[in-house]
C-alpha cells in the first residue's frame, strides 16, 4: 500500500497544481525473498518487478522521478539476522527502469540522481524492477537462521511529491560445513619391521557458532572397510581422526561427533583444525606382496 | 707331526634386504569438499611393499677331524623368508682367499681346503654345490623362501653342507684350529 507524502508547506502544494507532476502509484511491489539458500559461487540475485506511475499534466505517461530505498532500521542494505541484529549480510540494491533500460545502484537513504521513467497509470504492466544482490560468500559466512530487512521504496516526482511503499528482504542461511585442506598420504616403504603411519592435517569450516560436526570416514573396501590395494590384494589400514582433542579409531561408515570446526573463511584462513591419521600393521605388510598399494579415503562432514 | 687335527668355522649372518621396485609411481590425489549442508572430500594412500628377504637362524659350525676318520662334515641349517611371490638368490664369500676347489680355513700356518653345498630344503638332496662368490639362482628359476609372518620361518627352510675331505689335504694339516667366516648374501631375484 502506498503512503502519499505531502508537503506540508502550501507554496509546494501550488507548485502540484501548476505542473501536475507527481507519482501517483505503485503498484504490484512484493517482498523479495531469496528462500533457503543453496551453496554456490558467485552473487545472488533476485529481482522483484512492479510499476510506478507517474503523471504530467493531464495524459502523459512519461513523466520523470527519482528512487530511492532506505532501511527502516539502520543506515545500509544489510539483511539483519533475526536472532542477532548484529550480525547481517550486506546487499546491494539495483533499479531498472525497464521502460528506458537504465540501471541505477542505489545508495540508501538518498534518492537517484538520473530520473526514471513513470507510466501514467499502473494497468496491467510494470516499468520498475528493484535488484537485489547478496555475495555467496557473504552468506556463507554468517552463521545458519533468518535474516531479512524491510525497506521502503520512495518514488519522487519533480513536484517533489513522494509516494512510498514497504517491502521485506529474506533470506534463510542453512547450516553450512566444507572439508577442504586434503593430502595425500603417502606411507611410503615397508621396511620388513615397523607399522607404517601417516597423517594429513585439513580445515572443517562450519557457519554454526557451535562448531561441532561429525566426520564419516569410509574407505574403499567391502562395507567402506580402510584399505590399500595392487590388483587383488589388499593390506587394511587403520585409521583415525583428532579434531584437536586426540586422535581416535574410526570405524568406517561411523559418524563421530567432532568439534572445533571454524567459521573463519571457508578454508579456516589457510590454517587447519582436524587431521586423520592412517597406519598399517607390520604384521599385515609382511603378509603382502611387492607391488604399489593404494586407495581412497572419503570424509563426509555435516552439521549437528 | 701328524696329531688330531680339528677346525672350526664361523658363519658369519648376511642379511639383505633389496627391493625390486625401484623407486615410486604413486599417482596420489586429494579433493576438496565443496560448501553444503554436509561436504566431502577424499584423499588418497599409498604403501611400497618391497622385494623384502632376510636370512637368520645361522650358526657357527665346527667339523672335528680324528686321523684317518675320514672326511669331516657338517650341515647347518637356517631360514630364509622373503615377501610373498617373492624368490631369493644365494651368494656366499668367506674371508679367506678362495681354496682349493673352492673354500679354505685359516690356521695359523696352514690352511684346510673344503667345500659348500648349499639346498634350499633341509630335508631331501638337492644339494648344489657353491663357488666362492656365484650366485646360485636354481637354473635362473630362483628360490622360494618362506614368507608371511613375522618375518622369519617357523622352522628352517634351507641348509648348508661344509666338507673337508681326508684326500684333500686334511690328513696333511697341522694340528691346531681353522677358520673361516661365511657371508650368505640374499636378493631378491
């Protein structure tokens, strides 16, 4: 619903009635909601197209104005967490006008400098559409819920008459995780006496503030068993993961309970927090053939 | 002066460990998870298995020779385990200069002349005979040792045979002690 802003002042009042310029509607602007957010890279966009119509004496329909959109909290785009308003994701808002192309950023809380194009009345078409953009990565930083603004859209004819309306932006952050930071490991060469072992340290990112997750390891054996293998044989590994607490067994296709992922970056700001540690037994290499064994460990985390 | 003349020998244990995999052609990969409501990653392990052997359960052997006993033997017997589907070849050199036909003990002025036969089973009589220094690869088919395991042999599974014989010239050395070290080299074939 529109608010009609009248200027108070009546010298405005007879400059309205002289050139009869002013934005007399908008029509068909809705809520713009990014829903639960997918993963990806790159920016987020949404559009949300309406129309504005704008009257010049007594039939034109291109009569110019000017937008603007200003939070109704603060003084930027953030999307304010619902739980937290301290914590946001910064937006970008963009106006089209879609009748004469032209693309406007916006800086909020101040009106365009380049005028639009108005329709001289909102039937049946739209001539405004307001772009929103979020960078994945902004996203992913803030830890899972709600986060959503309302804004007001101003529109403003060159009576300096203004007509308003309201709307939401929303968008749900999941909990999000990422593995990254994996090695190989080589074991390198039995020696005829001594258990071989190796380990890989790697970054468990997580958006939630808890920090914990669990890991899934599974090897490429029957069952997911931990493995190497030359043709058919095969040696057994064992294997176990420390998330800065110790190392423990991990038994393949067993989610443990973890802790200490990080939420600084997607890859832990270069650094790591978790390791998995691989061995194989004296007593299993001596049983085994010359040749280059090898195998894959998969490691699947997910949120608690 | 003819009196009782007996040597002994030391055997002395020569344990090779060699591989027939040179080097390493691991082709190892790791990828990255991706951010997501769970996330994934792999990484790869890899292990070199060599061509492992060992020889141990060697002793020392000594041959006591009583005038006009005849010739003196001895065997001794010991294991050989090498990696699975793994086969072994034998070498032997000894510390003294090679005798006549083959080995000779030191004494302190003279030496006794003998002989090594080496079979690659302690039961049977597969005896082949050892030139100071050749390898012996059983007609290049090589030797089978045991395996799995800690790695070493439940029982014996090869034996030497040394002979000093009365023709040769034990009937003519100096009574008093000789000897001589043996070093049994293994490799993987």
């Amino acid at each position: 619903m529109a608010n009609l802003w009248k200027s108070a002042a009546a010298g405005l009042l007879l400059s309205f009635w002289i050139n009869s310029w002013a934005v007399v509607d908008i029509s068909g602007l809705s809520d713009i909601d990014f829903g639960a957010w997918s993963p990806g890279s790159g920016v987020l966009v949404a559009n949300e197209d309406f129309c504005v119509a704008e009257r010049r004496g007594s039939s034109a329909n291109d009569g110019p104005y000017q937008v603007m959109v200003a939070p109704l909290v603060g003084r930027t785009f953030n999307l304010l967490s619902v739980t937290d308003p301290t914590v946001s994701i910064p937006a970008v808002i963009t106006f089209q006008d879609l009748l004469s192309n032209l693309s406007e950023p916006l800086v909020p809380l101040v009106f365009s400098p380049r005028e639009m194009t108005g329709f001289a009345n909102c039937i049946g078409a739209n001539n405004a559409r307001l772009v929103v953009t979020l960078a994945s990565t902004d996203v992913a930083a803030v830890p899972p819920g709600e986060y959503e603004s309302l804004f007001r859209f101003s529109g403003r004819g060159t009576a300096n008459r203004i007509l308003s309306d309201d709307f939401w932006v929303r968008i749900q952050s999941r909990p999000l995780i990422r593995i990254s930071g994996l090695d190989p490991i080589d074991l390198g060469r039995f020696d005829g006496t001594n258990d071989l072992r190796g380990r890989d340290d790697f970054c468990v990112f997580s958006n939630s503030p808890s920090g914990t997750y669990t890991l899934t390891v599974t090897g490429q054996g029957s069952g997911g068993d931990f493995l190497v293998a030359s043709g058919a044989a095969q040696i057994p590994l064992d294997v176990e993961i420390d998330d800065g607490t110790g190392f423990v067994p991990v038994t393949p296709n067993a989610p443990l309970p973890q802790d200490n992922a990080s939420s600084d970056g997607i890859d832990c700001g270069g650094s790591s927090n978790a390791a998995v540690r691989v061995s194989a037994r004296s007593a299993d290499l001596v049983d085994a053939a010359a040749g280059v064994y090898s195998g894959e460990l998969t490691l699947m985390v997910s949120p608690i | 002066m003819k009196g009782c003349t007996h040597w002994k020998r030391g055997l002395a244990i020569g344990v090779v460990a060699a591989s027939a995999v040179t080097g390493s052609a691991l082709v190892n990969a790791a990828t990255q998870g991706t951010v997501g409501t769970s996330s994934t990653g792999t990484l790869d392990v890899s292990i070199l298995v060599p061509d492992l052997v060992l020889v141990n359960n060697l002793d020392d052997v000594a041959l006591t020779y009583a005038p006009a006993g005849g010739d003196v033997v001895a065997s001794e017997s010991f294991c050989i385990w090498a990696t699975p589907g793994t086969l072994y070849t034998l070498s032997i050199s000894s510390v003294t200069p090679t005798g006549t036909p083959t080995f000779q003990a030191q004494g302190a002025g003279s030496s006794v002349q003998y002989t090594v036969d080496f079979d690659d089973q302690v039961a049977g009589a597969t005896w082949e005979a050892v030139t100071e220094g050749a390898t012996l690869d059983n007609g290049a088919a090589g030797y089978t040792g045991a395996n799995g395991a800690t790695p070493g042999c439940v029982t014996d599974n090869a034996r030497l045979r040394i002979t000093a014989a009365e023709a040769g010239n034990l009937d003519a050395a100096d009574a008093g002690v000789y000897l001589d070290t043996l070093t049994l080299l293994v490799q993987p074939l």
